[in-house]
C-alpha cells in the first residue's frame, strides 16, 4: 500500500510517501528560525507556521514522488504526543484528506515513529527489539515486540529528555539555542573523564524502583554548581572539558541502561531513534557497547532522527499492513499519547 504520512508534533511540517518498506519521498519544512529567538518552542508561532507550510508541503512530496493524490491508499497523521495545537493542525489535514479521497486514515504515536523509521534503512524489524528513542522532548526506552500492535514501555525521563538538558546546559554556557549540537562538537575536543558527573537513578535504592528510567536535571545541575564554583573563584571554565564530562555522563546512563534491558529481555537487536541520537558520544559509546555484548545496533542517518514525515509514513505503513482498524475521523490527539498505544 501506498501511505501519506503527516507530521506536525513540534515545529516541522513534515509529509512523507511510503510504499511498503520504501521511502518514496520526504518533504520537510520547518520554523525553528522563528522559535531560535525566543530560546524555545512557542506553540502558537508553531501551529501558525504548520498551516501556512501544510499544502505546499503536501504538494512537494506529491510532486517529488511523482505521485498523483489518487494513488494514495491510506493517510498516517501523528495523533501525539506533542503540542496540542500544532497535532491539531496536522490531523484536520489528514481527516480531510482521508474523506476527500475516501481513503482510511491512521493516528499513529509519534515516539514510537522515530523507531518505526529505522525499517525503511535497515529493512523490517526482527520478531523482538528494543528502542530507545531520545529527543528534545522524550527519552524513553521500548520493548517493541511488534512496531504496529505490540509496543510496552520499560522506561522514560523522569524530568529533563537528553536533548533538552544538553539544551539547557547550552544555556548556562553561554551557547546558541538549541545548545545540543554545539556541546557535542564541543566535547569532541575534550577529555570526557576531566570531571565526574553524577549519573542518575543508577544507585542500588534507585535501582529497585527505576530499573529503566532516567533523570538528567541533577546532572543539570551538577554542571551549573561546577560551573559557578569556578566562575566565583575567577577562573576559566574549560568548556571542552565540560561539554565532554558533561555529554560522557548522558551517554553512560542511556546506553548502560538500555544494554541492561535488552540482556533482561533477551533481545539483540537495538534501534537508536529521535533527534538526539544525532549525537556523537551517544552514538560512539553505543556502538562500543552494543559489539561488545553482541547486540546488532540499528541507527538510522541524522535526517531520518530528526522530526520527519517518514517516521509517520514508516508507521503507518507498517500499521495498515498488520490490518489494524483504521482511526475515528475525529482523531483524539492526545499531548501525552501512552507508548501501549501505536494507533489511536
Ligand atoms: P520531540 O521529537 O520529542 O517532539 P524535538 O522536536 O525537540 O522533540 P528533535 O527535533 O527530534 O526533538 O531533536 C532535537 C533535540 O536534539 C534538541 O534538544 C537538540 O539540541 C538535540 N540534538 C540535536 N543534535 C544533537 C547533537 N548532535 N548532540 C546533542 N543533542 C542534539
Ligand atoms: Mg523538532
Ligand atoms: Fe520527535
């Protein structure tokens, strides 16, 4: 089958085609450089953009795809999580047009779509594998058993997502908003075990209860206190040092955990997903990880990571293929979708 798939979770715009396995084409727009200026998402600029870019954007991929609209057989859409109004925008598109073409429409979880997207690179997923899926707003580890019907969640941030503490440690070093990106080439050049930060919820007491989650705010503060201790006494602050101490720690705590998992549920195969798993350390430490305990590591190329109407598309082709009932035309988006449900 032939999928349209819509993505309008946070600031991109994102339409993609997908016939089976294969990405036919993915047109993204995005209005980051209107949020850049305010230091973060402002979901009103971002739904405003949304609806301004829906129907060019449509339009491209179409085009792109050499595909005419009659060709579509099912419309995919994210019903959350994600801002409201901005989901809202998307899925008014996507309910129009499911019923101008009569064709079925699919709300699909947006997290759980950053996995998804990995099948159109590395092809379809093995029978079990774990995800974990780090961006600006999730980080939250998977056991996918079946990508359209059976998803369970072991584990997600109880505070600060990775990339938004790599945000926010940006922020108090004085980087561009989103500081993500600058702190990994930062730390590219610095010694990651210059300075040793706590990682969190891995003591024996948060282990019991935590197994699989995470907190990054203490290590958030943990570099601020660090950085203020050496700005009051005058000195330098030596920021490679602390960008690569500071990025060691989140990928220590990420990817130990997620080995851990996939040891406890006897999977080997693992798939890195979301905007985050762009970074360098994470993806250095899982690589070394993953071959050492025999794990076959599975991450995407940065533009599919990213937001994207693939993700969406992949989703939901995977969705119509296992013959799952298509969604209410009044698709209930849902800000705080649960991982248990791939399809609205
Ligand atoms: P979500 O996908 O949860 O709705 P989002 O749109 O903010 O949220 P993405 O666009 O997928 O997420 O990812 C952006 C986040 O990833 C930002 O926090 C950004 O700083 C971070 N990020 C991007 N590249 C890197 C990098 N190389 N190193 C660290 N963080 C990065
Ligand atoms: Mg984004
Ligand atoms: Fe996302």
């Amino acid at each position: 089958p032939l999928v349209l798939g819509i993505e309008t979770s946070c600031d991109e715009t994102g339409v993609a085609l997908v016939r089976g396995d294969t990405l036919l084409f993915d047109a993204v727009a995005s209005s980051m450089d209107e949020h850049a200026r305010y230091g973060g998402i402002i979901p009103e600029v971002a739904s405003r953009a949304h609806l301004e870019a829906m129907v060019p954007t449509i339009r491209r991929a179409l085009g792109e795809a050499d595909v005419d609209l009659s060709e579509v057989d099912a419309i995919a859409v994210t019903a959350g999580p994600g801002l409201v109004g901005p989901l809202t925008i998307g899925a008014s598109a996507a309910k129009a047009l499911s019923i101008g073409l009569g064709k079925p429409l699919y709300g699909v979880n947006h997290v759980i779509g950053h996995a998804a997207v990995n099948q159109l690179v590395d092809g379809p997923f093995p029978g079990r594998s774990m995800a974990l899926v780090v961006s600006g707003g999730h980080s939250t580890l998977m056991l996918v058993e079946d990508v359209a019907t059976k998803v369970t969640e072991l584990g997600s941030t109880l505070d600060d997502a990775a990339g938004e503490a790599f945000d926010k440690v940006g922020r108090l070093l004085g980087l561009p908003y989103p500081g993500g990106p600058h702190i990994d080439r930062l730390a590219r050049d610095g010694d990651p075990e210059a300075i040793r930060f706590p990682r969190g919820l891995t003591a024996r007491k948060d282990q019991a209860k935590h197994a699989y989650d995470f907190s990054f705010s203490g290590l958030k503060t943990a570099v601020a206190r660090w950085v203020e201790a050496r700005q009051d006494a005058g000195q330098e602050i030596p920021l490679n040092d602390v960008a690569a101490s500071f990025a060691a720690a989140v990928a220590d705590v990420l990817t130990a955990k997620t080995i851990a998992a996939c040891r406890e549920h006897d999977v080997d195969t693992l798939v890195i997903g979301g905007g985050f798993s762009a970074n360098s350390q994470l993806r250095d430490m899982a690589a070394e990880r993953c071959a050492a305990a025999g794990i076959d590591l599975r991450i995407p190329p940065l533009r599919y990571c990213t937001d994207n109407g693939a993700m969406i598309a992949a989703l939901g082709s995977s969705v119509v293929r296992a013959g799952v009932a298509p969604s209410d035309l009044d698709i209930p988006v849902d800000s705080s979708m649960p991982m248990a449900i791939v399809t609205v």
